[in-house]
C-alpha cells in the first residue's frame, strides 16, 4: 500500500486528470458536430479513473 503522501498524491494526480478529461468532453459535446467516438473515449478515460479513485479511497 502506498504511504500517506504518495496515497494523497495520486488522488490528486487523478483527481486533476479527470478534470482535465472533463474539460475535454465539455469541449468536445459542445462543439457543432462532436466526434462521438471521442466522446465515448473521453467518457471511457473518466471512468477508469473513478473507478481508480473509489479502489483508492476503500483502501
């Protein structure tokens, strides 16, 4: 298991890639014709790391 700060430094890690990805996905969806398959992998890339993040915070 990772220490405390390394722990607290991937949540941030992620935490802030999925920003960034969320920010993608926001410019993507409101662009006059999305590229749906770029949609799905943004949308794809943000669960992964939630998912990520749940089985961090569970310990």
């Amino acid at each position: 298991m990772a220490s405390g700060d390394s722990l607290t430094n991937e949540v941030e890690r992620l935490r802030a890639r999925h920003n960034a990805l969320d920010a993608a996905l926001t410019t993507e969806q409101t662009r006059p014709h999305p590229d749906e398959v770029q949609v799905h992998a943004l949308k794809k890339q943000k669960l992964k790391i939630k998912d990520e993040l749940a089985r961090l915070d569970r310990g």
